[in-house]
C-alpha cells in the first residue's frame, strides 16, 4: 500500500519537475508553490502543512533565522545543481509521506542558482554565507528553544528516502533526550 502511495508521489513529482512552472499560484503578496523548482523566484521558503503549499516569505533582507521554537529542516537548494534535483526525489515524498504529520516541525527551502555567487535574492545569498553552505544539496536541522539554536547538524549531498528519514529521526531523538534532561 505505502509502496503504492510513494510511486504514486514520485511519478506526480517527476511530471512537475518537468514542467516549466506552470504550477505557480501567484496572489498580491504571496508566491504559493507545490514544489520549488528551477524556473521558482530565488528566496526563502516555508512549507505550509495546513495548505500544502511552499511559501516564498522574503526575498529581501537579512539570511533566514527560525522565528519560532521547534525543529527547522533547512534545504539549501541551487537550481543548477543536478544533485539538488536526485534529492528532490526524496524530499518531497518524505514531506508528503511523513513531514506534514510531524509537529513542531518546519520545513524550509533556500534557493539560489548557485550559492550566494549567483542569487537574485538577497536573503537566500545571505543565509548561504551565514550557514556556510559550500555544497548542494545541504541539509540543516536545527531545534530552537527560547529563540536560541541549541541543537544543530547537517548532512551533504543527496539522500535516499530512507536515509533522509533516518538522519531526521536520529536528529528528533537528540532532541528528544535533550528535553528529558530539563
């Protein structure tokens, strides 16, 4: 049945990576994606579970830093960067399949062409420099508490499904065992 499901997701999110962005819902304010993609406006994304939307939330301004406690899932993302693209293959079905059922949990997307050297955005240039991201795909977690980073990792390259989903969950249960020493 899951297995279903998932070719299912993939297949659906192979056509609209083929697409030339056709899929963009535009209103006077906000830029509502079902997936970032190559041809998606440079900035910073959130993911929207309750509308199962990716959100464009700046383009301007200072690099992104979590606003709110919980978990923040960061994907540095360059829109010529072929790993970027086998990584999609298991980020959007992990976040449709697992991710939006998660509480506390935020999904973010900087995109950039290729890192902060070529960027229409200047929020997404300067979260690339304040991460130091040199590599795609780039995956951050993050745990804030009290608006202060007090857990983070990252990981480097593309992942499988499966491995996605490990380093998350190992990632959760560090923050986990954090909490249960308080």
């Amino acid at each position: 049945m899951v297995e279903n499901d998932l070719e299912k997701i993939l297949e659906e999110l192979a056509r609209k990576l083929v697409r030339s962005g056709d899929d963009k819902a535009v209103s006077k304010e906000k830029i509502e994606l079902d997936i970032v993609d190559v041809n998606s406006p440079h900035g910073i994304y959130i993911y929207d579970k309750k509308k199962d939307k990716w959100v464009l939330v700046r383009t301007d301004g200072e690099a992104f830093k979590p606003k709110e406690d919980g978990v923040y899932v960061v994907y540095f993302d360059n829109t010529r960067c072929p790993a970027c693209r086998i990584y999609d293959l298991s980020w959007y079905p992990y976040i449709k399949l697992v991710g939006k059922n998660l509480e506390n949990v935020n999904f973010v997307i900087i995109l950039c062409s290729w890192f902060a050297r070529n960027c229409d955005s200047e929020a997404a240039k300067n979260s690339f420099k304040e991460y130091d991201v040199h590599a795609s795909p780039t995956t951050y977690l993050l745990y804030v508490k009290n608006g202060e980073i007090v857990l983070k990792d990252k990981f480097e390259g593309s992942k499988s499904l499966d491995v996605l989903t490990k380093k998350i969950d190992e990632f959760l249960e560090k923050v986990k065992k954090l909490e249960e020493k308080k």
